[in-house]
C-alpha cells in the first residue's frame, strides 16, 4: 500500500515542480504586494512632493490630498509603489517640533 502510494506521489511532485519552473520560465508578470509605510515630513510649496528629516523626497501621486498644506508638518500613511513615488493613503497634520511664535 506504501509503494503505491509513493509510486503515485512521485509523478505528482515532478508535475508539480516542473508547472512551476515553466511559469517562471514564461515571464509572466506576477503581482507585488505594495508596502504600506508611515512617512513623517514636510509638504513642499508646490504640494507635490515630501520632504523626510533624511532629505528624501517623495513625490505623491494623488496630490490632491496634499492641498493646502504647504509647509506643513505631516504624518502620512502611503503605499509604496517605486523608490521615490507614494500613494497617500491617509494624512494627519503634526504640530511644529519648535513653534515660531508662542
């Protein structure tokens, strides 16, 4: 019964591992999971891009959620899609760290 069994769980294993190695082989674009990250920064004139502590710069490509926060320290919560760009996902004004007037 064991010999039968492997007999047959062999084949299976091959078939198995080869689909796989040809669905590799093809090319076929396989989706990403986007990484979903908090981002702390300032809001550039434009309300275009992000500015980190770091001197990274993102730049958002829903801008629009960026309007009138110019200059502003934000906390954004933004999927990640390529090394500079990010989708706002959600936005939250911080209050400056050294307020200019009391």
């Amino acid at each position: 019964m064991k010999a039968t069994f492997l007999l047959l769980l062999v084949p299976l294993a091959v078939t198995l591992s080869t689909s796989a190695r040809a669905n590799a082989q093809s090319g076929r674009p396989v989706a990403k999971a986007l990484q979903t990250a908090t981002i702390i920064g300032i809001v550039t004139a434009d309300e275009k891009n992000i500015i980190t502590r770091q001197k990274q710069i993102w730049a958002v490509v829903n801008p629009e959620i960026l309007r009138s926060h110019a200059w502003q320290r934000v906390s954004i919560i933004a999927e990640i899609g390529t090394k500079e760009s990010v989708t706002v996902e959600s936005l939250q004004v911080l209050t400056p760290k050294y307020p200019c007037c009391p």
